[in-house]
C-alpha cells in the first residue's frame, strides 16, 4: 500500500471534524469551521523547498514544543504572535501528535457546540 502525502493525510485528520470545509487562500489549502481558520497546509511557501502546518495551540504550548523540539516545530510567521504552531511535515511524522494538535485547534476555533462533540469521542 502506498504511503499518503502528508496533505492527503492532513486532509483526512481535518475533514472529519465536523463541519470543517477546505478552502485555498494565498494559493495553500486551508482548514475552516464556520469560515474561520483553524488550520494551514504550506507547500514550498514562499521558495522555502519546506512542507509545514500551521494551527492554533494552547496557551504556552508554542513555546513549549518549539523549546522541546526545535527540527520539528517553529513560531510561524504572520499567525505565530497568536500562538500558532508550525510543524515541519518532512521525515517520520507523528501523525497521532499531529491529529491531536489539529483536534486541539478545532476546539479553539469552533462554536462550543461543534467542539462539545469532540469531546464524546472514544478516548478523549
């Protein structure tokens, strides 16, 4: 079986929440609920030769995981003075991580009753 690209795959972790749409702005895929971002796919921006995601995190977890695990996450530029994090996408990627981090995001941006139905996941 061949391996998803990680779009394909953050694509499947985003569509699942509910009522997530995917829109292109600035020329990447992005992930909305109710028309407000809560996630964005970046393929070679700006020349970079880098895949990264970018979402919304907790208070203090940027800082956290940027200190923790710098080859892997970064402050983006234009939403990372909002807490946003960057997740560098290229090599082993801990998918279970990253669907966590796209979950956590979800909740941040969605009305409470969409993020309320997380919560009744298996597991959560």
């Amino acid at each position: 079986m061949a391996t998803k690209k990680p779009l394909e795959r953050v694509r499947a972790i985003c569509l699942a929440l509910p009522e997530t749409t995917e829109k292109v702005a600035w020329g990447e895929p992005t992930f909305r609920v109710k028309d407000k971002i809560f996630a964005q796919y970046e393929d070679n921006h700006h020349g970079s030769g880098r895949i990264e995601l970018w979402c919304k995190a907790p208070d203090g977890l940027q800082a956290v995981l940027v200190a923790a695990e710098p080859e892997r996450f970064f402050v983006p530029k234009y939403v990372g003075h909002k807490g946003w994090i960057g997740i560098r996408m290229e090599g082993s990627v801990d998918w279970a991580h990253v669907a966590e981090l796209l979950r956590d995001s979800y909740r941040m941006t969605a009305p409470k009753g969409l993020a309320a139905q997380l919560q009744d996941e298996p597991g959560r």
